[in-house]
C-alpha cells in the first residue's frame, strides 16, 4: 500500500462496542479527536492483508512468546484465546459498521500511520493456524483506534510492551536512521542492514551505529585523553541510545547532530574497519613469548583445512582469521584522532588508510601484548581503557610529527 493509496478490508464480527472519547463533549462534537472501537471476531474471519509497515518489529515465530501464543490458540480444549491474548491494535483512518451483516469496514489510507500496530506475533500466528481451526472455534479481540495520525509514534511505543521492543526498532518507526541510510546507500552491504528487531539480516544497524560512536569527537574529544569511547565494544545499546538522543536533540538544527557532521566519513570508518579486520594477520610481528603465528593467539580462530574461509563482517572479504572485537575496537577506535572539524563537517586530518599501513603492526603488537598481560583475554582487552589511550596516542603522536 503506497502513501496515497487507500485501502478498505470488510469482514464480519461477533461483537462491535465503539469506547466513547472521554474528552469530547456537546461543545466539540465533530471535531476530529482520538477514538476507540473493540471488536471480537472469529479468527477464521479475519483478513490476511492487514497492512503491516506500521508495526515496528519483524515478527519471529520461533520465540517462546510466539510459541505460547500457537499453543493458546490451538487448544481445542480452551476456547479462551481472547480473554487470554492481547489480540490485535489497528491504526486506521475510518470504521463503520453495519449491524444488520455484523460487517464493519476498515479504512487504511496512509501507511505510514494506518495498519497493525500491535500484536504482529498474534496475527501471523492466527493466519498460519486458522485452517486447522473450525469455524466458532477460537475468536480474538481487535482494537480499532481512528484520529491518531499525530500520535503514533507514541502509541507504538506505549502499546509494543508484551516482549519489550527495542529502541532500534522505534526509531527505525520514527524515521532515525534515514541519515544512516543515506550515508550508505552506495555500499554494496546497504541491502544487508536490518533495522527492525527479528529483520534478520548480515548486519545490524547497531553494530554500524558501534563503529560511529567512536568516531564522534563532539562526545568524545580529542583533547582529552581520559574520553574513550569503550562502550563501542562493551554496550551496543548504549550506542544506540546516544544516536537516537543526538537526533531527538538535534531534530529542529541537524548541524548540530555530530552524526550529520560525520556522514561525508562513515563510508571510509566502515573501510577501515573491514581494512584492519582483514590484515590483522599482516600486521603481527610476534609477541614477547616468543608466539609468532597470529593463530595461536587466544581469540583468534583460524580456518581449519578443506574449511571455507571466514569473510569480513561488511564487505564480506575472504579471511584465513577470525579476530575478535576486542583487538579490533581499541584499534579502530585510535583512529578518531585523525578527525577533525572543519566548516561544520567531520574530515580526516591525514588518509587514514595510509596511516593503517604506517602503523597497523605497531598498534596491533601493543594490543595483543595487552591481552597477554590480561591473561590471554580479548575480552578484558576490549574493555581496558589504559590500552585505548596508549592506541590513541600512539596515532595522535604520529599526526604531530607528520605537521
């Protein structure tokens, strides 16, 4: 269903109530305020073209929730599934009914705010099992709510509630990623991101929104050493949490969003990224103990003989090794201090991938000296902050010497 494009679903119902506005009164009858209407249907009556880009998350049926949910409405023995089931919750544009055919009809006009909003889980469900289902079998609750085209973001928030919708998911609803999207329209990896929980794709938009965090030198100053960006490697959610405050801050004076600045570079930090993944191996030299294959480090898988080969997490090169985030995220994260503000946009003060050549086996020998002195543990690695502001300083250092 296009933006402009109406669409209008009849079908039958056991039960039409229409909940009166509590804020409309004699003095603004027929001004267009909010209103509810409950309806309870037979689930063998219920369409199976409800719109669906209104609902923020991708429905899983293989969850636990949505497994309850295929048990309650299959059990012949229990005729209960709309007392026990949330149901379904309509945005919609218009309803009627008729009650002479106990017909109503649904108008869905703008898909962007009109169709299911909640119980997405339920309705696949309903849909897989109501042909092994008699007819006055099983009967679910529908909620039709009309007039909320200016609150529906909040609505979809408020109502997704049952299995906690993450923030993703949200703002994927209120449009927060278009920026996102633009930066990487032109990557051969853009069709691989999700967006939306249970959308299961090769990358998350969390893990491209980790990979920017450290790289926002509005949060994160280059003057000030004890600023690390860590939770790139230990919080993706905390990542997600600081783009969506930047866009609703920012949302009236986006040149304030450090995000905007940066989108002209997200490209290269994604490239780099994917440059020092696949090298990794190169830029090894050996270890104090002695350890020269990059194999042998704990952490590192390598691929076993007559095996495929790993690829990259974007661009999805060929690897002979599998690093972990832990030596990767420190190293990468070195990399923010080449960035620097000019005109109100984020741009490199030196060709980061020339300075990845200068000093890849340098940065990459202190970060695996680190996971030694931890124990031979990637994961303290990841997290020690000593060791990101030794990596930082290392490329700080280099940039002042090159000026």
């Amino acid at each position: 269903m296009s933006l402009s494009e109406k669409k209008v679903l009849k079908f039958k119902v056991s039960s039409f109530r229409r909940i009166p506005n509590p804020y409309i009164t004699s003095n603004n009858i027929g001004e267009k305020r909010p209103e509810m209407f409950i309806l309870i249907c037979d689930i063998k009556d219920i369409p199976v073209d409800i719109p669906m880009d209104t609902n923020p998350r991708k429905q899983n049926e293989k969850t636990k929730v949505a497994k309850k949910i295929q048990n309650s409405l299959v059990d012949h023995s229990e005729r209960s599934f709309y007392l026990l089931n949330r149901g379904l919750l309509l945005s919609a544009k218009d309803i009627s009914y008729n009650n002479e055919t106990n017909e109503v009809s649904i108008l869905f006009e703008d898909s962007r705010v009109h169709g299911n909003v909640d119980g997405g889980h339920t309705y696949e469900i309903i849909k897989e099992n109501s042909v092994h289902l008699e007819k006055g079998e099983q009967y679910v609750k529908v909620e039709v709510v009309t007039g909320i085209e200016d609150i529906f973001e909040q609505l979809a928030a408020a109502r997704n509630t049952s299995v906690q919708v993450k923030d993703q998911s949200i703002a994927e609803l209120e449009k927060r990623f278009e920026l996102i999207k633009e930066a990487f329209r032109k990557e051969r990896f853009y069709n691989d991101i999700s967006y939306k929980e249970n959308d299961v794709k090769r990358i998350d938009v969390t893990d491209l929104l980790a990979l920017l965090n450290l790289f926002n030198i509005d949060k994160y100053p280059t003057d000030k050493l004890s600023s690390m960006p860590i939770n790139s490697y230990s919080s993706k959610k905390t990542c997600t949490d600081i783009y969506i405050q930047y866009s609703k801050n920012c949302a009236e004076d986006q040149t304030k969003n450090p995000y905007f600045k940066m989108k002209e570079i997200m490209p290269d930090i994604v490239k780099l990224y994917d440059e020092l993944e696949t090298r990794m191996q190169e830029f090894y030299k050996g270890d104090s103990t002695g350890v020269k294959k990059y194999g042998a480090i704990t952490g590192v898988m390598m691929v076993k003989s007559g095996k495929e080969r790993y690829r990259s997490k974007f661009y999805e090169s060929e690897m002979d090794y599998s690093t972990p985030n832990g030596f990767i995220y420190p190293i990468l994260g070195a990399f923010r201090a080449l960035v620097i503000e000019e005109n109100g946009v984020y741009k490199w003060s030196a060709d980061p991938f020339v300075i990845l050549d200068e000093l890849g086996s340098s940065l990459v020998g202190s970060t695996i000296q680190m996971s030694r002195d931890l124990g031979n543990n990637p994961n303290a690695t990841g997290k020690n902050s000593n060791l990101w502001q030794t990596l930082f300083m290392l490329v700080k250092m280099t940039i002042m010497k090159m000026k």
